[in-house]
C-alpha cells in the first residue's frame, strides 16, 4: 500500500481511526478508545498496513479485545 494512507483499508473490526502518527482502536475499558502513538510515520505506517488493515488477528489489542468480548459472552 503505498501512497495515501486510507480508513477504509482497514479491516479490524476495532479500528477507530488514524492519524499521521497514532492509530486509534477500541478500548479495553467499555467506551473507551486505545491511542497507539509511534516515533515516527514510517513505524506507524508498518503497523497500520500489518495489523489494520492485513493481519490484525495478529494485533495485541485485537487479541486482548476479542478475549474481553469472549469472557464478558460466557458470564
């Protein structure tokens, strides 16, 4: 993906958003947002176009929300 970064290339159903430096996510805590900030746009580059928008089930915040999901369905 080179070029624009666009929203809508992303595919994690917690995405929230994005900025040129951070990406945003759903929260662990109900109604609540996640901000990932990086050192510079190349790190976060990496990290939308791995996680956000190919393989976010290999996100840690992907993982950690669907294990919260998981456990609040079997109580």
């Amino acid at each position: 993906m080179e070029g624009k970064l666009n929203a809508g290339d992303a595919k994690c159903p917690f995405f929230c958003a994005h900025t040129s430096g951070a990406v945003i996510c759903e929260g662990l805590i109900p109604d609540s947002h996640a901000c990932m900030t990086f050192s510079g746009r190349q790190e976060k580059r990496i990290q939308y176009e791995a996680f956000c928008c190919m393989r976010y089930e290999n996100c840690e915040q992907y993982r950690a929300l669907t294990e919260r999901y998981r456990q609040e369905a079997e109580a």
